[in-house]
C-alpha cells in the first residue's frame, strides 16, 4: 500500500510539472529573467522529477525509510507550488482565466507548500541521510531549527486571508509583524540547513571505504543546498530584497543537481542497493516498448506493402515470429546496457577478474592478498560484501573483507565458495548480495575461475607464512640456546673461580707451610729432638679433606660410583633443609650420567638455595625421570636450574610451592647397574656440569 502511495505521488507530481510548463508559457517566457530566475524553470522542475522518482525507488525497497518519504514529500509539494505559482501569476499578473480571488488563492497556496517548506524538509533529509537516523542522540535538537522555522513560517501564512494574497506584493498584504516572523522563520529554516552540512561532515569524517563515496555526493549535495543559501541571503540583501539571475539560479541549481547526486551514489556506490530494481526495471520496460512498437511497426508497414495480397492472419503471424526472433538477442543488449547503467564498471564481471589476475601477478603481500581476493569477488558479482577466508595450519584462520562486509557487521553469507588445490581445501570466498537477488549461472562460473586462481596464491601464502612461523621459531630457539650455553660458560667460570678461591684458602695454607714443617722436622730428628710428627699428619689429613669437600661438590664420586638414589641421600643427609625423601620405582637404576648429573645438581641447587625445610621426591614415570621438590623456593636461581635441564632435553614446571622436573631417559638408559668405569667416564667428561655445593 505504502509503495502503491509514493509511486502515486510521483506520477502525479510528473503530471503537474507537465502541466506547469504549459500554464507558465502563457504567461511568461520560460527563458526569462522570470521564468529562469524566479520560478526556477528548468531545474525546480527536474529536481520535482528527480526527487519523486527516487523517493519512490527507495520506498519501493524499504516501505518506511524516512529518505525515501522525504524525498517523496519534497517532489510533490514542489510540483504542487510551481503550478500553482505559475496558474497565479497567470490570473494576477496576465490576466489569465479565472477570477482574482482565485489567483490570490492559488499563490497562497504555492507559498504555503513550496519555498520555505521545501527548504525545511531538505534540512531534515541531510540530517537523516544516509541511513534515516540521527547521527547521534543530541542532533534530534538540532532538527528543531528547520521544524521551528517551518512552523513560523505557517504560521504566519495561515493567518493570511488566502483570497487577499498578492503573489508580488506579498508583504504589503501580511504586515510588518508577519514579514518579520516569516523571516525569523526563514533565516532558522536556513540554519538548520547549514547545520544538516555540518552533520553530513561529521559523517563522512567517520566514514570508509563505500560508505565514504556515497556520503561523499550527499555532503556535496548539502554543501551546494548551503551555499545557495548564502547567495541568495547575501544577494538579496545587497538589491534590495530582489530575486534576480545570480541570487535565485545557484539555489535552484543546486536543487536540480539533488537528486543527481542521489542516483550517482545509488548507481555507482550501491546507496539502497536500488540498483537490481533499476536494472530490472529497464529490462522490463525496453522489453515491452520494444515488442509493442516492433509488432505495431511490422503489422503496419508489412500491412501497407501487402494490402489485398494476403489474409490479416499470415500478417499478424509473420510479425508475431520477427518480433519473438529479434526478441532475445535485444534483451541481451538490453541486459548490458542495464547491467552498464546499473552497475558501472562492474558490468564486465571478467574485466575485475583480469585486473585480479594483474594485482596476482604483482605477488601482493599476504595482508594484501585477501582484502584484493574480497573486493574481486564482490566486485564481479556486483555484492554489496564479500570475505576471504584463508585457513592457517595451527592458528586461527586469516580473513580480508571488502564492502559491507568491512563496517563491523556480521552477517551469514548468501554464497560460499571453496578454493581448493591438489584435493585440500585452503580457505573459502563468501559473498553477501543485496535483497532480493541471487546468483546468475555466469555470476557461479565467474566466482569458481575466481576460486581456481586465488587457490595458487593461498597456497604459495600458506607455504610462505609456514616457512616465516618455523624461521622464527628457529630464530627463537637459537637465541634461547646461545643465552643458555651463555649462561652454562659464564656459571663454569664462575664455578671455577669459586674453587680456586675455596682452595686458595683451605688447602694452599697448609701446603705453602709443608715445606719448612718438613724442614723442622728433618732438623729435629738430626738434633734428636721431637719431629712433630702427629702435627704434620693431622694438618696434611685436615688438607686432604678439604679436598675431598671440594672435589664433591664438582662431582660426587658417589653419583658416578653408585649412582643417583644414594648420591641424593647422601647430599640430602647433609643438608639441614631436607626433611624428607622418597624414592617411587627409580631405586637402583642407572642412567645416563648427564642425566643423572643434571639432576643431582638440580635439587643441589633447591636444596641450598632454599629458604625453608624441603621435601623431595625421586619418580621413574615410564620414559621420564621425574623430581619433585616441595618447599619454599623463593631463592633459588630458577635460570640455572632451567639451563641444566634444558640441557639434556628436559623441562621444568614451576609452582609457589612446588618445583617439578622432568627429564627424558628412555629405555636406552636402563641398561641395569652401570658399572663404576662407565659412570666415572661419564662423570668426568659431563658438559655442563658446574660445581654444587653438595
């Protein structure tokens, strides 16, 4: 019904605006000062045309959009004030048909619905465009000024007697009072439209991509609306209040230019997605002119040429198949030019796939690569979106988006295309169409060549982003073991220090001194006195167990002799914060001595370092050998005990009161109680094994 209504209104606001070209060629010249400049011939009449037209479009694909009504409104008043205006000055100026009452009416009336008012609603419709909606909250507020405007200007009209209007002289009829509200009115009326431009600005600041070029034809649309404004304002009040070819025409331009600018951004930019009923509704209407006119043609002249040789039915049937004939390969031609005038560049759907192809051949960058593979699909099928998606082994997939698909929306695809290569499916291209329409078989065959060449980029890219993901985790892991080996040399040498400082001053005391006891001695036995014998065998005795304290700590003769359980116990035994060890399934098995090494120095290290009683558990769990420590941790040096188990392939889990790890040993490792030789062997060439303090 709402649709029935709009399309109504258009076509008789096309008839009034016929019938004004006629009234007002009678009575003044359409291409006068007059006719031009002050009633607005030809452009307040294609803008009635325009705006009806488009008013009616929109409406016809969303019943109750405000632009579309808008747009409506604004066509039909429009129409209904210049034939009015036109019939008036006819009647009052002319002396025209009809009575003076009448024209006096007539003008009131024109005044009443065009002009000021027409004004208003443009004010409203910038304010709402694209998307019928205020910009935000606030700007309803700002809608007042052109209402408020609209309503003094009314008002001021309304309490007009309509049979005492003068068209010319309308303000000596209405009085001072009147003619200062009604521009009070006008002037509001005026700012508001200034202030829809602002809006529109605002609008197109946040906008991208297609947004942008549709608000980018309103915005200089409002901005030509503003400007012809300040014209007129500005030339009036430099001539006195007179309308004259430079003050009303810019106006009027702009009007005309209006719905254009709409139609452009509709066509080009896909504004209301009202290009499928435009393309359709070419085909339809070029189709059926085409086979009334050709079969009245042929009926008539074959008629003509043939009168009294043949039978009216051998006519009517010849013309019949020339029509059906000719039909098809016109609705083909009729298709192109409605897809070309509908749709743009992308009537030529393989032409976006040739210049996909040249945008391949430039091997674009991989975050390139799937906004273009979007936009060649969108753009070939004429979608109002489209999304590649590229599945990235072991990560979540890569997407790229074009078109609606890129203002944040979400929505199900009306078609999925799987591109595949060698049998495996690396990713998929999705479009969303605009309502109402579907797929042609061509548009199919266009997205499937499209699915076989972007099959080989997404496949080069895989392989590219897989060989850039394992070069960097190679690069990583090649920096982890450089700081790692770092930190085992620098802790060797630190080590080695420490020993020689340990030595320097428990052992080398007693040695630098041996020579002269010696010495003493040997003197004292000449001279028959005592030797001091028991002196020299408990310095040299405290000496040797110095060393043998020392020689521990660098590796445990017991861990190479008897392993890694009674190397543990015996280091735990010395230490006062051990207060407990257990031993699960890994008593009397030998391991790799850098295993066990590592592990020794390990709990060494939590042992010592700790700064509280800790328990420790031995665990042999099938492949692995396991070590729990549970305690406060809080000092010890968690980066050494990660580079030794790192070391020798392990792992390390660390927790507030738990220390856990985990040390691969596999079955080559249980070969039974290794014997003491190969142990030692171990022990003494073991890499990265610094001194403990166990």
């Amino acid at each position: 019904m709402l649709v029935r209504i709009a399309w109504a209104g258009a076509v008789v606001a096309a008839v009034l605006v016929g019938i004004d070209v006629v009234v007002a060629a009678q009575a003044v010249p359409l291409l006068s000062e007059t006719g031009v400049a002050i009633h607005g011939f030809p452009f307040v009449h294609g803008a009635c045309l325009g705006s009806s037209l488009m008013g009616a479009l929109i409406v016809s694909r969303y019943e109750r959009h405000p632009i579309g009504w808008l747009l409506a409104a604004i066509g039909f008043l429009t129409s209904v004030s210049v034939l009015t205006e036109a019939w008036a000055y006819w009647v009052l100026e002319e002396d025209g048909p009809g009575s003076h009452a009448l024209g006096s009416a007539s003008a009131w009336v024109s005044q009443l619905v065009g002009g000021q008012i027409s004004i208003a609603l443009l004010a409203f419709m910038y304010l709402l465009s694209p998307d019928g909606r205020f910009l935000s909250r606030r700007w309803r507020h700002v809608a007042l000024v052109p209402g408020v405007g609209a309503v003094l200007c009314l008002g001021t009209l309304l309490t007009v007697n309509p049979t005492d209007f003068d068209l010319v002289n309308a303000d000596d009829r209405v009085g001072p009072v009147r003619v200062v509200v009604a521009s009070i009115g006008f002037m509001l009326i005026s700012i508001g439209v200034v202030l829809s431009l602002v809006s529109m600005v605002r609008r197109l600041r946040g906008s991208a991509g297609e947004e942008r070029q549709q608000l980018r034809l309103i915005a200089l649309s409002a901005a030509l609306a503003a400007a012809g404004l300040v014209n007129l304002f500005v030339g009036q009040a430099l001539n006195g209040g007179h309308q004259t070819w430079y003050t009303g025409v810019p106006l009027y331009v702009a009007f005309f230019l209006m719905p254009i600018l709409f139609a452009v951004a509709v066509l080009r930019y896909r504004l209301y997605d009202l290009d499928v009923i435009i393309n359709r509704t070419v085909v339809v209407v070029v189709g059926t002119a085409f086979a009334a006119v050709g079969y009245t043609t042929l009926v008539v002249v074959t008629g003509l040429q043939v009168e009294g040789r043949t039978g009216g039915f051998w006519l009517s049937l010849l013309a019949t198949a020339l029509v059906a004939l000719a039909f098809q390969p016109l609705r083909r031609s009729v298709v192109r030019l409605a897809d070309r005038a509908a749709y743009g560049d992308r009537a030529q759907p393989y032409e976006a796939l040739a210049d996909f192809s040249r945008r391949l051949s430039e091997a674009p960058d991989p975050d390139d690569l799937l906004p273009a593979v979007a936009e060649a699909a969108a753009r070939a099928v004429s979608a109002r979106g489209a999304r590649a998606t590229l599945d990235v082994p072991g990560s979540a997939p890569a997407t790229g988006t074009w078109g609606w698909w890129g203002q944040d929306h979400e929505e199900e695809p009306d078609h999925v295309v799987p591109v595949r290569t060698e049998g495996r499916e690396l990713g998929r291209i999705a479009v969303a169409l605009p309502r109402g329409r579907s797929l042609r078989p061509s548009d199919l065959r266009l997205l499937g060549a499209l699915a076989d060449q972007t099959a080989v980029a997404f496949r080069n890219t895989s392989l590219a982003s897989a060989l850039a993901d394992r070069v960097t985790e190679l690069a990583g892991t090649t920096r982890d073991l450089a700081g790692s080996r770092l930190r085992l040399i620098e802790a060797d040498d630190a080590a080695r220090r420490t020993l020689e400082a340990a030595i320097a001053r428990d052992v080398l005391p007693f040695l630098v001194a041996l020579p002269a006891e010696i010495g003493r001695a040997r003197q004292a036995v000449a001279d028959g006195a005592d030797p001091g014998l028991d002196r020299l065998v408990d310095g040299t005795n405290e000496a040797l167990e110095q060393l043998r304290e020392l020689t521990r700590g660098v590796f445990p003769s017991q861990l190479a002799r008897s392993g890694l359980e009674p190397a543990l116990r015996s280091l735990l035994a010395r230490s006062a914060n051990a207060t407990e060890f257990n031993v699960d399934g890994a008593g009397g098995r030998r391991h790799p001595p850098r295993v066990e090494a590592a592990v020794y120095f390990c709990c060494a290290e939590a042992v010592h370092g700790g700064a509280g009683p800790v328990a420790v558990d031995l665990a042999d769990a099938g492949d692995d050998l396991v070590l729990r420590i549970t305690g406060p941790l809080a000092d010890i040096d968690l980066q050494a005990v990660t580079d030794r188990v790192e070391a020798v392939g392990g792992s390390l889990s660390v927790g507030a009161q738990l220390l856990v790890l985990t040390v691969p040993v596999g079955d080559a490792g249980r070969g039974g109680d290794a014997g003491p030789e190969s142990a030692l062997v171990g022990g003494a060439g073991a890499e990265g094994v610094r001194p403990g303090v166990g």
